[in-house]
C-alpha cells in the first residue's frame, strides 16, 4: 500500500517516548522504503532548539538509533535527518499557535506534503484537550485540503469520567474517525495473530466456548519495577497502566465474536461488544473475593538489597498503590456463560512474559484413570512476548504398560518462520495512521467500555483501606494468597511449568 505525501507533527517532541520508540520506528519505515518522499516531521515542545539542534539530539546523537544502527550509513541517516524540523512553542502547550500554522504552511511547501498532517501527542495527558483546541481554533483541524489526524498516546483518562469528559473534549475538535487512541499492545503480531489463530483455522473455533472451555487465563509480568516512573506510576497503578488498556484489549480479541470482514469498523464493533459483555462488578463484596491487589517490597536478594516500590523515586512512602493485580471476572453472554477469567499483571516479577491460555475441559468421561488427569487438561498457549509462539499440549499414551497419559507438547515459534521480520509494534501503529488504518487503535466507545469495567474496582480499591495491597517479594510471582483467586486448585500457570 502507498503512502501518501504527509507531515507528522510530533508535541511532546523532546520527550522520552518520542526518541525511545517513536524516532526508531520512523527511522525504520524510511529505510523500508514505507514512506512517501515528501514526508517531513515537525518535532514540536517547550525547549528551545534549532532545526539542527533537534536532528543532532533526536537522530544523529540518539543512543536510541545509534546502537541498533551502529552500522548504519551516515549518508542514510544524514538524508533521514534533513526531513526533520524543530517549533518552540513557548511556556506551555496553550500559546503559538498561529506562528505554528505558518510553519506547517511553510514546510508543506518545501517539502510537497500535500496539506496532510498527523498530529501526535506526546505529551502528559493533561495537554491533550488544550492542544486540540488550540489546532481547531488555528484551523488545522478541519479536513478541507488534506487529511487531519490526532494520535493520542495512553493513559487515555484516569478513571470512567475523565475517559468520557477527554473523548467529548476531543470530539468538540476532531471527528472521531480522525482520531487514533494508541495502545501499543495492538501493534504486536502475536496480539493480531489472537484474530488470525481463531477466525483462520477451523480446528480452533469450534472448541472456543463454554461447552470446552474450562477457564482462561492471562499472564503479563515485568522484571522491572518501577523505574524512573514512579511519579507517574504511583498515581496510576497497574490496572490502569496495565490492565485496563492493554490487558482488556486481549481479551477483547480472545472473546469477540467473528466479525463480518476485518473493515475496521466490523472489528471494533465487535470489540466493543465483546468488552460489554464483561461482567461489571457491583458490590464491595464481589469485589473483594475477586480481585487482589499487591506491591513488591524490599528484598535480599543474593546478598544485596533490592528497593521496594515504596523506596522508589517519586513514589509516596505509604502508597497503596498496586504494582501487581489479579482479577477474576465473567463475561455475561451467550458464548462464554459461566467460564472463569483470570487476569494478572506486575512488576518486578521473575521474568518478563506475556501469555494467555485457554484451558480446556478433560472429556466428561475418564477412561483412562489417572489421579491428576483434571490438572492435565488440555492447553493453548499463545506466547505473546518473548519466545512469540503457540504451544499445543495434548495428552500422549506412555510407552509401556498399560494407559498411562502424558502431557505432550506441540509447538509454533514465530521465529522459525521465512518471513519472521516483524515490525516494531510504534513502526506498524504509525504506518497505520499514516495509511488511513484504524483496525488497531482502540475507538472512543471501546475505551469507555474499557473504562466500565474496571472504575468500580479502581474506586472500592482507592475508597477502601479494608482492601489490603499485599506485599510480595522482588522476583516473585505475587503475593502468596494469589493462586486462592483460582478455584478447582488449579493455580496460576507459571511459565515455565509443565
Ligand atoms: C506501558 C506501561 O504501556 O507498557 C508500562 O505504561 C509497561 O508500565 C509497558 O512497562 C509494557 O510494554 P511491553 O511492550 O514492554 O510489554
């Protein structure tokens, strides 16, 4: 598909994400040949800096380009960086708007951009209103002589209200098929290949219920704690940063109904179905037996100590807040009536892994005896990060004796594919945007409906110290009372387990 001619202009341009991910992932479209030759970037913030101060920090200098790229062709990166120019916009994200629109008007020019432009937003989220008010108001946010876009990065509200309050915010500027709520979990293969694995095989979906399966499980842990975010982080917690984008996005893909084609629109609808039909919790008392909150503390760990989340930079002393969550929830439809999910996320955990798997039923007859045949239960495990793959685990007869059955595995690994250079999850998002492709960013009432199900946990957790954070230690899988949320005695799988 070809590109069109267009400008991205990027706020928050001197920002971390900004050189982290999303100077890599253009720098890797230019080299692919994915973008059109009049293409330019106009990096906008508060700091003051020339065109060729940017390009030298954000480029030429990055440790971000430089070490993936140590081999790079200066030339390459010299004529990469030629597309690039700098805007100060002053104190703050409120004023300069005019002098913006000149500029814009000015590159559009130079570099033939055919008067279409993505603005993305980089910033803290509390600029994001203010921003696209003031791009209204400068007249580039109406669609008369090119395209106009808004890409707006997460944390897409704090809570159910603000979502809702940020979308009408948005609305009052942009039309809703101009803006593009990024999660970036949607720009991972393995995570589109959840569409693929389900609607493109016919041995899977027959078996994709109630009638076989049992529960559903998904597992997303970090080896890192907190970092240098703890400011951020200590006012977020890890059901919104983790679970209500990124966790309820994979679910909604593991729970949506077939769509009719795989429009954009067809998927989403779906989607937003698929996340209505989450059972919403209603009682503190529903609340408390199915969910559980935790947070890491400090720990020995080979002779040393290692921080705990309340030791962190920026975070309070007494936060409650959880750098670990598990919740267990239905999902009130007809296809899934009655099977238990079970969804965690944390920090500071043994190993950095994303995985769900569909447990499913033993056959309702045991022919073949064996004391933990129900533990045995059939598993599809889809690998989302690392390792992306699928594994298969089915029962095999022993050789010998009698009938003794094993769990064998069968196993898909990405990386053995021909074609397994996969895109960077920013690379494919932003060429994406650019070609006009909404499928995978998350749509005004899919984020609401995100939102729904998670603000009765969020304010029975802040409202009430009857719900404890448990503590765990660095480097392991939660607190102790963890495995207690699944019932049946099944425990979490850890990865790496059998
Ligand atoms: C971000 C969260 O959205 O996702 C971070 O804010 C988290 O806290 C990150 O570390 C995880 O992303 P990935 O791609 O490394 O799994």
């Amino acid at each position: 598909k070809k590109t069109p001619n267009q400008m991205l202009i990027i706020f928050g341009a001197s920002g971390d994400l900004t050189s982290r991910k999303l100077i890599p992932a253009i720098y890797n479209l230019f080299k692919g040949g994915h973008l059109s030759k009049n293409f330019c970037v106009l990096g906008v913030s508060r700091s003051n800096m020339t065109d060729e101060e940017f390009r030298t920090k954000a480029i030429l200098e990055s440790p971000f380009l430089q070490k993936e790229n140590s081999k790079e062709d200066p030339q390459t990166m010299q004529a990469f960086a030629e597309q690039f120019h700098y805007q100060d916009l002053g104190s703050d994200y409120d004023h300069s708007y005019d002098l913006l629109a000149n500029r814009i008007a000015s590159l559009n020019e130079q570099h033939g951009t055919s008067g279409n432009y993505i603005f993305y937003l980089s910033t803290p989220p509390s600029l994001y209103e203010v921003i696209a008010k003031n791009l209204s108001e400068a007249g580039l946010s109406k669609e008369k002589d090119g395209f106009r876009r808004l890409i707006v990065e997460k944390p897409f509200g704090y809570d159910l209200e603000s979502a809702k309050t940020l979308n009408d915010a948005l609305h009052h500027y942009f039309d809703e098929k101009q803006v593009y709520r990024i999660d970036h979990y949607l720009g991972k293969e393995t995570v589109q290949n959840l569409l693929v694995t389900r609607f493109s095989n016919s041995i899977f979906e027959p078996l994709w219920n109630r009638r076989y399966i049992h529960h559903v499980e998904i597992t997303n842990a970090e080896t890192v704690g907190v970092e240098k975010r703890g400011g951020y982080y200590d006012k977020s917690g890890a059901l919104r940063d983790m679970f209500q984008s990124h966790l309820l996005q994979i679910v909604s893909l593991l729970v949506m109904e077939p769509p009719i084609s795989s429009d954009a629109e067809e998927i989403r609808d779906e989607k937003v179905k698929a996340l209505k039909s989450l059972r919403i919790m209603k009682s503190e008392e529903e609340i408390v037996k199915n969910t559980l909150r935790g947070q890491y503390v400090k720990t020995e760990i080979d002779g040393k100590t290692v921080k705990g989340y309340r030791e962190e930079e920026g975070v309070n002393p007494e936060s409650t807040t959880e750098t670990y969550a598990a919740i267990k929830f239905f999902v009130d439809n007809w296809r899934w009536k009655g099977v238990p999910f079970y969804v965690r996320t944390g920090k500071a955990m043994p190993t950095k892994v994303t995985e769900a798997v569909i447990h499913f039923k033993t056959p309702h007859h045991e022919v073949f005896m064996s004391q933990d045949a129900y533990r045995k239960d059939n598993k599809l495990i889809i690998r989302i990060q690392p390792d992306e793959g699928i594994l298969i685990k089915f029962g095999v007869k022993v050789p010998g004796l009698g009938f003794h059955v094993e769990q064998a595995n069968m196993e898909f690994y990405y990386s053995d594919l021909e074609s397994a250079q996969v895109m960077d999850a920013y690379e494919r998002l932003l060429l994406d945007a650019m070609q006009g492709d909404t499928t995978l960013y998350a749509r005004a009432d899919e984020v609401e409906a995100a939102w729904r199900f998670v603000d009765p946990i969020l304010k029975c957790w802040e409202n009430n110290p009857a719900v404890n954070t448990y503590g765990y230690s660095v480097g392991t899988w939660g607190p102790r009372n963890s495995d207690e949320l699944i019932e049946d005695s099944f425990g979490w799988r850890n990865p790496g387990d059998l």
